[in-house]
C-alpha cells in the first residue's frame, strides 16, 4: 500500500513539474524581453543625451537606474538558465523510469 502512495506521490510532483516547467520557461521568455526592452531604452536615452535633450545628470541617472534593472533580469535570467534543465532532468528521469504520463 505504501508503494502505491509513494508512486502517487512521485506522479503528483511528477505534474507539477511539468507545470512549473511551462511557468519557468514563460518566465524566461519575458525576462529576456525586458533585457531587450530596456536595453532599447538605454540606447535610446544615449541618444537624447547625445542630442542634448537631457542633460549629463539626468542621463546618468537614468543610466544608474536601467544598470540595476538589467542587472535584475540578468540575474533572473542566469537562474533560470540553471533552474529549467534540473527541471528537465527530473522530468526526463521519471519519464525513463515510470513512462510518460498523461494529464
């Protein structure tokens, strides 16, 4: 009876790292667009600077600010660029294991 509970168990965490999997993956995808989105408003807040739009300052500022923010996702992206193959892993190894389940 224990055997049946543990494999059930092992099934459910199985699911829900297949559903974390999809979450990971969307959460990378979005982390690599705002790298590029702000990186896009980086070179263009150089250019206004360039254009003398904004002053040294203001631009700086802006620079400091964009800097922690890509940074941010950066890192974000760095740990799910080591978190999904784990992911992948335990889900192929179950796979091999007990077989592909079905939802």
């Amino acid at each position: 009876m224990s055997d049946v509970i543990a494999i059930n168990d092992l099934q459910a965490f199985y699911f829900k790292m297949k559903e974390q999997l999809q979450v990971k993956n969307k959460e990378l995808e979005d982390a690599h667009d705002m790298l590029i989105r702000m990186q896009s408003h980086a070179d263009e807040f150089s250019r206004f600077f360039s254009e003398g739009y904004i002053t040294e300052i203001k631009h700086a500022q802006i620079k400091k600010d964009i800097k922690e923010v890509l940074d941010y996702y950066q890192k974000r992206v760095n740990r799910l660029n080591d978190l999904i193959p784990d992911i992948e892993d335990y889900i192929s190894e179950y796979e091999i294991e007990y077989g592909s389940s079905k939802e």
